[in-house]
C-alpha cells in the first residue's frame, strides 16, 4: 500500500479517536493486504498515539499481520480431531519444506502459513487449507507433493 492509499483510509476517519484504531487497522489491511511499518506511524500519527501503542493493539488481535501473504496461503488445522489425526506431523512437514514458521512467507513470495484453531471439516481431518480449497485427510507425503505441485505450476 502506497502513502496515498494509507492517507485515503486515514481521511475516512477525520478527527476519529482511539475508538476507530481498530476499524483503521482494518481496512488497511484490507487494502494492503498486512500493516505495514509505515502504517503503524501514519495511523499513530494521525489518531495522537505512539506507534507502540498501535503496535501492541494490532498484536494483540490474531487477525492482524504484519507480513504480505504468499500467492499460496496455506493454512493447517491444529483443532481437536485434526491433533488426533496428526495435523501436527502435517506442521512440521510443511515448515521444513517450506523453510518458514508460522505466520511467515517465503522469500520468493509464493507461500505463507498460517496455524488455525478449527478449519470445521472435522470428518475430513487432518486437513489443510490452500486458498480457500480444502485438503482432506492429508499425510506428510501427500503435503509434501501438494506443495511440489503449486511449485511446479509457478515453474
């Protein structure tokens, strides 16, 4: 997101309080996709609050992220029948072939991963999430050929 665009969020909310934080961080992630470093100090400028401030709220709140996305947004199930199944196997397999933690994206910008509580296909557990389409009853092997294969569609 650019200056002007952070300005345009800001501009909708003239002489806004501390109330509208919230609200602000959100739509500047909507438009940018994460909170910026450079968003942090305009929207702490314009609401009179100390980037620390706006920081810790926006950490706070699991829904915001200060990293882009990959292309591919991978998400993994850690909800009860998914840990039963071995989501946690899933995990592991996926940061070592991605080489990145969650909440991280990879250099090249193709895939970043995300921890969730329930994905809610517990029938189909363990599954992954990778834009929006569900991966059912997943392995460590078959992880690991999903990924070689949104790879190999970039290649």
């Amino acid at each position: 997101m650019n200056e002007t665009a952070i300005e345009g969020v800001l501009e909708r909310y003239g002489g806004a309080g501390r109330d509208s934080l919230i609200p602000i961080l959100q739509e500047v992630q909507e438009s940018q996709g994460f909170i910026s470093r450079e968003a942090v100090v305009k929207i702490g400028m314009h609401l009179g609050l100390p980037p620390s401030k706006i920081y810790g709220v926006a950490t706070f709140y699991n829904q915001f992220r200060f990293e882009a996305r990959g292309k591919y947004h991978v998400q993994v199930c850690r909800g009860t029948a998914c840990h039963v199944k071995g989501s946690a196997a899933l995990f592991d397999a996926i940061k070592r072939e991605l080489k990145i933690e969650d909440g991280q994206t990879t250099r090249d910008g193709l895939f970043s991963l995300e921890v969730v509580a329930c994905i809610g296909a517990c029938g189909l557990a363990p599954v992954i999430c990778v834009n929006g389409e569900f991966f059912a009853k997943m392995t460590s092997d078959s992880v690991r050929a999903l990924i070689k294969e949104y790879r190999d569609r970039e290649a």
